[in-house]
C-alpha cells in the first residue's frame, strides 16, 4: 500500500490521531467486517481490549468515546463535533451501542478492558474486538493497531503476513519513493520539484482536478478550526483548567498589526497554531497534518506562506490557491518519507515523530513555495528534524494540552527558520534527510517507553494536576 497526501492529510476529529481518529476507524472497520460476515445482526455482547499506550493515555486521548462511535459505524472523515456530543450523551444515558448503526447491543467506556503495561508486538498501540452471539459463541475477533497519523493497520489472517494495511491507496505509482535520496533522483530525472513528483503520484488514484479541490478543502477545513479556535473562550475540557488564549490573542493582534506589519509574523504564526490545537484538545474538527498532536505547525506555516512570502503579496486568490497546493503536496511527500522511514507515532518515537516530522514537513512546503530548489527544500526538511531528535511526548493527565499546544507554535517557528537557512544556502549540506530520519526512528526505538505517550515520566510526572 502507497502513501499519499489525503492519507496524511485527512480530516477527523482532536485530540489525537492514533489514540482517538485510529481506534475510532479500527472500531468502524470491525463494524464493517461483521456486517459483511453476515453476522452484524446476531451480535449480543461486545468485548474490546486496549494495550500499551491506548489504555495508559485513553480517556485524556478521548479514545473510549472513538471507539464507541466507531461501533455505531461512524467515521473520523465524516462525523461533526455536535453529532459527536449527541450520540455520546445517548449511550451513556441508555447504556446501549448501536453496533453498525442498526443493532442495539449494552455496552459503554467502563466495560472495555485496558492493559496499560501490556505491549503487542506489532506496535503498543494496539486494541483486541471480539463479539459473541447469545450463547457466548465467538462470532468473530480481530487486532488492530494505531500506528499514528490515523493509519490503522489489521492483524493478518493470512500465512506470512503478520499485519495488512487498512488505509492506504494500492494503486502503482508512477515516481515510487521511500527515500529521499529517490525523491531527489526523481526531481532530477523529470525536472520536477517536490510538489511535482507527489502530484504525479496522486494522478496515479485521481484526476488533477480532485487533487486540487481536495486539497484546497483541506486547507479550507485548516481555516475553519483556525477560525473556530479564535472564537471559543473558556477553558480547554479534562480536568487540567488549561486557558484558551488564543481569543485573547487574536483580539490583541487586531488591535496592535492594523496594517500587517511584518514584524508580527510570529505572533500570527503563534495564534495559528495555539488556535488549531486548542480546537483539537477540546475534541474539534481538525486536520490531521501529519497527526492530531501536531495539527496546528502546518497551518500556522501555511499562513506565513499565504501573508508573508514576498510571491504572495499583492498575489490573487487563484496565485494563492496554487500556492497553497504546492505547499500541501511538497509537504505530503516529505511526510511520505516519515512513514516509509520511521513512524509519526507518539506512542513509537515520541513527540519527535509527530512536532518533528510536522515541523519538517512544514519546512519543505514553505521552501518550496518560497522558491527553493528540490535540493533547499530537502535541507530545508533536514534542518527542521536535525533539531527536534529526541523530542518526547509526556502529556500531562494524557491530555494533548500541556506541552502539546505550545510545541506546535514553537514546532512552526522551527520550520520558518529552517526554511529561511536553507534558502541562504545552495542545497549542499553535510547531513542529509534520509540520515536524519534514521535517526530519528533509532532515538525511537531507544527512547525509553515512559516518554512515549505513556503520562508515565517528564512532565507527566513531575507536575503536579490540580
């Protein structure tokens, strides 16, 4: 299965994306095969085990709550927010699921079974679903494991396949790559930039025009939570009594940059990104970019792009829309690289496979769109992750609220400069890309598991909740 920019790029809801966009897909999909297994109506008793990180972080991830939505046979890509509070209120009341949408069956968060220090061996974001007819018969079982992003990959029945990818294009393509060396060689070859060789690929699935509404509607949703997240005041939900600033903020910028001064790019840059992860900590409509935990760097640096790239001042809406797809598609093939590579997983390599590769990503779009060479745009990316290694993910009360909202404004000023020194540069540089990305997935592996989306060590620990 290929890897393409709606995979990455896909709409869901907060606060995370392998811990609450997964699990809610991996429940649906479990829906899915017992309907088609003709067994969906004989269904009388559910049983779903949580593994590793899913049961230590799950109720701050809201991953209980996914679950049961997916059960009923609701979609990340599809469900809205109040929909989301209007069901959830209704099983709590009633006690009842309506699996696949149609069949009444008791059961609700407290009767899942959580295993916080029990790692499957595929990845330690996993989750067991099991139903039985009204005899207690087994009608059918299954694994799934979240493996960031919302990827969801299924534990295999066949012989030799110990897992199968559940999302995923299989279409062949045209420029395969995993690397970013082959990404180069392939720039170099077609006389394409990076955006050229990922649009290449995505005709492979879909015409050009359904790429660039996509995309646009991505970055439409982008906006949206933006928007949203500058209008919401209160405090954020869990038990933390996290303010939102960005209203605040937003307010305060207003009043201070009449004229878009450009010595305030930053603190646009800021907003954006507080604006989007306070949306999706409070469980709002988010893309994810390449995850939940990292949703608001490339928005935030999209922005810059769209106000503060000197291509864009003065540019019409339709200059800025082709912008905005180049941005998009550069950034997706470099995310690409992150999951053929590494992981974007929290739960795997710690917040550097979600902040850092988002940031590098960000990086790549914004360098492009600012005139880089495929060259630039890959140092561009290289920089960006060279100094987010070792980043770790130790939320506190599993919340994607503390450190998680302000990583993102730093994570997207981390990609503006990175950008920028690259560009200064002539895409000669000592370290590359593909060498960092290594790294990154060997710091991973390394990375003891209490700083992996476990709330088990850092400021999960040393901090004290209320």
């Amino acid at each position: 299965m290929s890897v393409g920019v709606f995979d990455l790029f896909s709409i869901g809801i907060g606060p995370s994306s392998s811990h609450t966009v997964g699990p809610m897909r991996a429940a649906a999909a479990f829906a899915d095969e017992l309907n088609a297994r003709g067994d969906l109506d004989a269904v009388r008793g559910l049983r779903v085990d949580l593994y590793g990180s899913l049961a230590a972080t799950g109720r701050g991830h809201g991953t209980m709550t996914a679950i049961l939505l997916g059960l009923e046979g609701r979609h990340p890509e599809l469900v809205l927010p109040d929909e989301v509070d209007e069901r959830l209120a209704a099983i709590a009341t009633s006690g009842i699921v309506q699996l696949g949408g149609s069949v009444p069956v008791a059961y609700g968060v407290n009767e899942m079974v959580l295993h916080p220090l029990t790692v499957l061996a595929h990845h330690t974001n996993g989750m067991t679903f099991g139903a039985v007819d009204a005899s207690g018969a087994v009608l059918h079982e299954v694994t799934f494991f979240s493996v960031g992003g919302g990827f969801v990959e299924r534990q295999s029945d066949e012989p030799g396949h110990d897992v199968l990818p559940a999302t995923g294009s299989s279409a062949p393509l045209p420029l395969p790559f995993r690397t970013a060396a082959e990404l180069l060689q392939h720039c170099s070859e077609q006389n394409l930039d990076f955006s050229g060789v990922m649009l290449r690929n995505e005709l492979a699935s879909r015409p050009e025009a359904e790429v660039v509404s996509g995309l646009l509607h991505i970055r439409d949703v982008m906006d949206a939570c933006k928007d949203s997240g500058v209008r919401r005041t209160g405090v954020l939900p869990g038990g933390l009594s996290v303010k939102r600033r960005a209203p605040a903020w937003y307010a305060r910028l207003l009043a201070e940059d009449v004229t878009r001064d450009p010595g305030y790019w930053q603190e646009w840059v800021n907003l954006v990104a507080l604006a989007v992860n306070e949306e999706n900590a409070s469980g709002g409509r988010v893309v994810t970019a390449p995850t939940n935990g990292a949703a608001g760097i490339i928005p935030a640096v999209l922005f810059y792009a769209m106000h503060y790239a000197p291509s864009m001042i003065g540019a019409t809406a339709e200059q800025k829309d082709a912008a905005t797809v180049r941005f998009l598609l550069a950034a997706g093939a470099v995310g690409v690289l992150y999951k053929e590579q590494a992981s974007i997983s929290g739960a795997e390599v710690g917040c550097q496979g979600e902040v850092g590769s988002a940031s590098s990503m960000a990086a790549a779009g914004l360098a492009e769109i600012l005139g880089g060479t495929p060259e630039q745009v890959e140092n561009a990316a290289e920089i960006a992750m060279e100094h987010n290694l070792g980043l770790t993910c130790d939320p506190i009360g599993g919340l994607v609220q503390i450190p998680c909202i302000e990583r993102n404004a730093i994570g997207a000023a981390k990609a503006v400069n990175a950008a920028k020194m690259a560009l200064w540069g002539d895409g000669t540089h000592r370290v590359s890309l593909d060498e960092v990305i290594l790294t990154m997935a060997e710091t991973g592996r390394d990375m003891s598991s209490k700083y992996k989306e476990t709330s088990m060590g850092g400021l999960a620990v040393n901090v004290v909740e209320c």
